[in-house]
C-alpha cells in the first residue's frame, strides 16, 4: 500500500465500497479475504495484491477440488461512500462500470479466464441484493442517487481445475475516463495473457 499522499489526493479505499459475492448452488454467498471454503470442494482465496490511492486491485485463486464440472459466477458490487447525488453507468463497449461524483471518476472492471464481465447493471443500494437474489442482475445501465453497480464475472471450472479472476477499482479526479479507460484495457490485456 502506497503510504505517502500525492497531491493529497483522498484515499481510494474511503471513497469507493467494493464487495464479493459467489453464487454457489442457488445461494449468493459473501466472499471474504483470505480463504473461503464452499462445500469442501470449491476453495477461494482472496488478496489484495494492490492499493493505492488511485487503483486497487483484487485477486481471486478459485480451486475446483471436485471431479465435476462447477458453475462460477463471482458477484462485484460497487459504490461509492458519500450520499450526495452521485451517477452510476455502465458502459458495454468498453466492459466497465463508471460510478461518478464530486470526489471524480471511478472505473470498476474485472476479468476471468481472458473473459470481462458478463452482467451488469445500476440498482439502488437499498434493494440490490433482493434483485439479485436468483444469479441474475436486471439490465439498468444508468442510475442516479443512492445506487450502486454490480457485475459479474462468470467461468466454468473443470474438474480439479484451478483459475485466476481479478477485479478492480481506479479512480481519476479530474472525471477524465480516457485515461482510465486505457489503463483498464492495458490492464485486461495484461492478465488476459498472464500465466499466473
């Protein structure tokens, strides 16, 4: 973690509310740091390799111990701390969530088995996770107030296979996403190709 404040810009980890979900056997099951353990045959191990005050990054180590194939389907959602008047939008093309506000622009992403998020949508932060409830996000694109972004990455793992998803969070203050868009697809195409 970066300890010295440039240009004392605020503190990613306080702006931006970041949580992990599985959707495991028709449940929506929190994932937490370090090791998680479904039904003893499904391990996930979650790091913070990376913080920063304008980037974190979060790994995930998914470990199929089964001789059957096994469904992932890893759940991000994403807000932003402060309750003023804020937008959340998701942009298709490019594979991100952008949330906004007056602090700047933050851009939210992940990647799995060389492939980017699969759902996506904005809901209201007091309701989400009924929405959610069946493994599906309804497609909003856009939302304004207290909402946040959710997406999904989603795989199918082999038996005993093991796999790598992260997701991530950056953030520009002057709400320029030209640059936060080219380090998402650097980013993505670095991991894409990565042989950890």
């Amino acid at each position: 973690m970066t300890y010295t404040r440039i240009n004392n810009l605020p503190d990613l980890s306080k702006l931006s509310n970041i949580e992990y979900f599985i959707f495991f056997k028709g449940k929506l099951i929190p994932i937490l740091s370090g090791r998680n353990i479904l039904a003893n045959s499904l391990y996930i191990y979650c790091q913070f390799p990376l913080q920063t005050e304008k980037f974190n990054l979060t790994q995930f180590t998914i470990i199929n111990k089964s001789n059957i194939y096994v469904p992932i389907k890893i759940f991000v959602k994403c807000g932003l701390h402060t309750f003023e008047k804020k937008y959340v939008f998701v942009s298709p093309k490019e594979d991100v969530i952008f949330l906004s506000n007056r602090d700047g622009l933050f851009l939210n992403s992940g990647i799995i088995k060389h492939s980017s998020i699969s759902q996506y949508g904005v809901l209201k932060r007091s309701d989400y996770n009924e929405k959610i409830r069946q493994g599906k996000i309804p497609l909003y694109p856009i939302g304004t107030g207290d909402v946040v972004g959710l997406f999904t990455l989603e795989t199918v793992l082999k038996p005993y296979e093991r796999t790598v998803a992260n997701t991530w969070v950056m953030y520009s203050e002057n709400h320029n996403d030209k640059n936060l868009i080219k380090w998402d697809r650097t980013l993505k195409s670095r991991l894409a190709f990565s042989k950890k």
